[in-house]
C-alpha cells in the first residue's frame, strides 16, 4: 500500500493532469478545497515535463485519463455516473470516455481460454475468429462450438489485467488517503467511498463467472418480455477469465440508417427500450445498468438484444414500491402523498417539516409537467428530486443514483431512436400497472399471504413449541401482570398458520 512506486504514480497522474491542462478542470469540478488545490498544483507543475502528453485533440479531462490507461479510463467512466461526486459538467465530459483500446493476438486468448478451461481450443471451437470489440478490461471473438455447430461469442479478459488494475487502485487508495489527511475539508467529497466504489465494481467486472451469472439471472427474468432477448451463458466454456455466449447478431442501435434499411419502426423501438428498462427495474428489481447504444443491437426480427452484464442494479421490494408512489403522486401532482410517502418510508426524518417538504417537491414537479412533452424527462424528475430529498436530510443510496443515470442514458437512446417520444405518455401504463399490481389491497394480501406461509412452516413444531414454553413457564418466575400470555400467542399462531395455508394456496 505505502511505498515510493505509489508516490511515483500520484506524481506521474498529476504532472499528466497539468500537462494534459485537465488539473484546473478537475480540481474546480470536484470545488476542491483551497489547500488541495494547491498541493496538487505544487506536487504536479515541475513534473510536468514527465506526464503523458495524450491526445490532443480530446478535451482535457478525456485526455489525460485516456493517456493513463484502462484503470484510470474505467475510473472516469465510474465517475461520469456520479455527478454528485464531479458535478454535472465533467460527468457529462466523461460520459464520453471511449472504451476502446487495440486488441491482443488471438493466440494469446487462445493461450488463455486452454488455461482456463483445461481443454485445447480445437477441441472446444470448430472455427475462432480475429477479435470482434476490444476495451479496457476484455475482448470479444466470435466462434462455432465444435459439438453442436452453435454460433458463440467468447469474451476474454486482457492478459494480466487483474494485476494491473490492482496495483492502479492501490495507487487511487494511496491518493485517497493523502488527499483525506491533506485536506479534512475534502472528506465532504468521501474520497475512500468512491475508490472502494470503483474497487466493488471493476473487480465484479475482472470476475466473468459474475457476469454469467448476470446474464443468466437477467435472461430468466426477462425470457417472457416481448421483443427483447438475452444471449444465455454456455457454462461449461465459461471461467473466470473466459465468458461463453450464445451468439446473438444484430444490427446496432446506435446507426439508424442501418434500422431504417433493415425496415424496423424506430418509434416502437423507441418506447419499448424505455418501457423495458422500467419493468426490469419495477417489475423485477434487476436492470441492465449500462445500457448505452453500444451495449444494444437490433436482431432481424426486430427485437432488442442486450449485451454487457458488467454492471447491473439491484432495488429491493420495498424501494421500488415506494418509489412507484412517488411517481405516481407526482403523475398526479399530488405533491402532499409524495412528501407523506417519504416520510412513512423513513427517507426523511420525522422531524422535517412536511408541508415545507410538499411545498418543495411542488417546485420539483411543476416546472417538469410544464415542459412541452417531448422535452419531459423522468430521469430530471428523479433527478432534481434526490436534491431535494438530500436538503432534507435523505441519505444518497448508492442504488437510486444509479437508477436514475441509468435512466438518462435509456431516455437518451430513446430519444435518439425517436425524438419526439413522450417520456410520460410511454413510461405511465407501466408505472400504473405496477401500482395495480403491487400496491393496494390486492397487494396487501398477497404480503399477508407470503407472511403466513412463512408462519406456517412452524406448523408442525408449534405443538412442541407451546408445550416447551409452558413447561417453562411453570419452572421459571411469574411472568411480569401485563405480558400476554403465551399460549394465547401460540393459539393465534395456529389460527394464522391455518388461514396462511389456505391463502397461500388461493394465491
Ligand atoms: N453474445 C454476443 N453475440 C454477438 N456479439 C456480441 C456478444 N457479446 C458481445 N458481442 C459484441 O462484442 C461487443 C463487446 O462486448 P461487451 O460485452 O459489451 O464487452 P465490453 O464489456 O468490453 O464492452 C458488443 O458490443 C457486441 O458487439
Ligand atoms: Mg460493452
């Protein structure tokens, strides 16, 4: 962790950052306090002379990081989704980082792939081709399996890319911890948060089994959305090091001449990308969290294919329940149940002002609903209102974030497809059939019938659990006037185990 080769790499990364002319960008987009600043200008400027020189003709902060390799690429890419961290300018600048970097010989992936998976290449592929895509981390071949002639794509990672994004990140958390003890006025920006962020999720993405599982967790979910389909996992050609696919061939949603040609409507393409993303994240609470144009392609029957599972998102049962009310009070304009949702939820404490929160989430909803329809957005909604919520005290989450950038890159690419969609218009039946169905008394049932068929799977115990609690009962103390006692509890048990299993088998 400590060392000279760490202080040499933070000295090489600023002198590239002046050279490259981003420190200024940087430090003022992160608004770095003043003694930062200037440690970082006294470290970096005589040195300047030994950073990289990059590409000149990229905008500053694109360049320096180009120049600096795969780790500080990723890095950047990490950050454009975190505009709480760099501010909405330079995440917008890092948006734009190309993942792109010239491929490896594919002998050397073939070297890899025998390693991995014990087998020789021959024996496994009946044809391997040149690389298809190169970035930072993998590379991508096409390929025919030789026992059954299917088509596949074999993802492999860089040779000796674990080792080097390892020694890279040591050097982040050494410059984390110098810029903390720095400069205590910068932990506002928690820079030990934000490495062990990046950290969690380049390592998931150094691990291809984790991107398999991915794949095949977000195939099942999806298997029965219309127009939409997931390349499936070959497991037994699948490793660490090494991802097996099905091959699934498309033309890309990034060139609409190419749609057009192929004789697809870009208007239901359009909708469907949006309307598939909010039932993953909705319905399933498992969503593709990465799905610009470059990870999305159109197959020839004209549905959507997804690749990429590097980066996914999790929201659990209750977030998006709660989070469907919000949406919905604010399709509603019903700014008081918004501001009273928030406050059942727990997201803001108790001791807030709720009319002052309605007050403000008003000021959040109006300008919005106001825009001309195609310029409405759920991603500025969603944005504007976790500013709110954090003035009031809502802690940010991690998840919700990147829901909501997800949601700008989806909105994005939709709006490429078709630029007049209505975000509203598109995003409303799936919203409202989500309420229909997960909130209300239908809803409520089905909680009460999950809750008592996890009562009932006491049932057979109940008799011995009674029996043992009395048993006790009589050898121990008096038990205090006011408890209830527990027999009582353990007949109510039986009456819920019996009306649970037969609500669970309604159900
Ligand atoms: N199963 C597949 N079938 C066909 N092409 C694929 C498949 N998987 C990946 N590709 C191609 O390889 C490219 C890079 O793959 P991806 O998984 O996005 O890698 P990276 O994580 O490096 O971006 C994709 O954009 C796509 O063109
Ligand atoms: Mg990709």
């Amino acid at each position: 962790m400590r060392g000279p080769h760490n202080i040499i790499r933070l000295i090489r990364t600023l002198a590239t950052l002046e050279r490259t002319g981003a420190i200024g960008v940087v430090l003022e987009a992160m608004d770095a306090p003043p003694r930062l600043r200037a440690v970082a200008r006294v470290l970096g400027w005589p040195f300047k002379w030994l950073g990289l020189k990059g590409d000149p003709a990229l905008p500053p902060a694109t360049r320096a990081l180009t120049a600096l390799g795969p780790a500080y690429i990723k890095f950047g890419q990490i950050l454009s989704t975190r505009p709480d961290i760099v501010g909405d300018e330079l995440a917008l600048q890092l948006k734009y980082l190309q993942d792109k970097l010239p491929p490896f010989p594919v002998e050397v992936a073939k070297r890899m792939i025998e390693e991995e998976l014990s087998l020789p290449v021959d024996q496994m592929f009946s044809s391997f081709s040149e690389p298809v895509a190169a970035a930072s981390i993998a590379q991508v071949h096409r390929a025919r399996l030789a026992e059954t002639g299917e088509d596949v794509a074999v993802k492999v990672l860089r040779p000796g890319i674990e080792k080097a994004f390892r020694k890279d990140i040591d050097a982040f958390y050494f410059a984390a911890r110098a810029i903390e003890t720095l400069s205590p006025a910068s932990r506002r920006l928690r820079p030990m948060d934000v490495i062990r962020h990046f950290e969690g999720v380049v390592l998931g993405e150094l691990d291809l089994r984790l991107e398999s599982a991915a794949a095949a967790e977000f195939a099942a979910n999806t298997a029965k959305d219309e127009g939409f389909r997931v390349p499936q996992p070959v497991w037994h050609l699948s490793a660490r090091q090494v991802m097996t696919l099905g091959w699934a061939e498309g033309v890309s949603m990034s060139d609409n001449a190419a749609i057009d040609a192929a004789g697809h409507d870009r208007t239901v393409l359009g909708a469907r990308v949006l309307q598939l993303f909010l039932n993953h994240a909705l319905r399933d609470g498992y969503f593709h969290a990465d799905m610009h144009q470059g990870n999305l392609k159109v197959g020839a029957d004209g549905a959507i294919i997804a690749y990429d599972f590097g980066i996914m998102g999790r929201l659990d049962e209750y977030t998006r329940r709660v989070y469907a009310e919000i949406l919905f009070g604010f399709i509603r304009k019903d700014y008081r149940r918004v501001a009273e949702v928030h406050f059942e939820a727990g997201y803001v404490p108790a001791d807030r002002e709720i009319d002052e929160f309605a007050r403000a989430l008003r000021v959040v909803g109006e300008p919005i609903f106001g825009m001309d329809a195609s310029r409405i957005s759920m991603a500025r909604l969603l944005s504007y209102l976790f500013e709110v919520t954090e003035r009031f005290g809502m802690e940010t989450r991690t998840e919700l974030i990147l829901l909501q950038r997800t949601m700008v890159v989806v909105e994005g690419v939709a709006r490429s497809l078709d630029p007049h969609i209505n975000i509203w218009q598109v995003a409303h039946p799936v919203v409202e059939a989500y309420i229909a169905q997960n909130v209300g008394p239908r809803a409520l049932l089905r909680d009460l019938g999950k809750t008592l068929q996890v009562v009932a799977r006491f049932g057979p115990k109940l008799p011995g659990m009674v029996e043992a609690r009395l048993v006790q009962q009589n050898a121990g103390p008096k038990p205090a006037p006011h408890a209830v006692h527990p027999v009582i509890w353990m007949t109510a048990g039986g009456a819920l185990v019996a009306v649970g299993v037969a609500l669970g088998a309604l159900l």
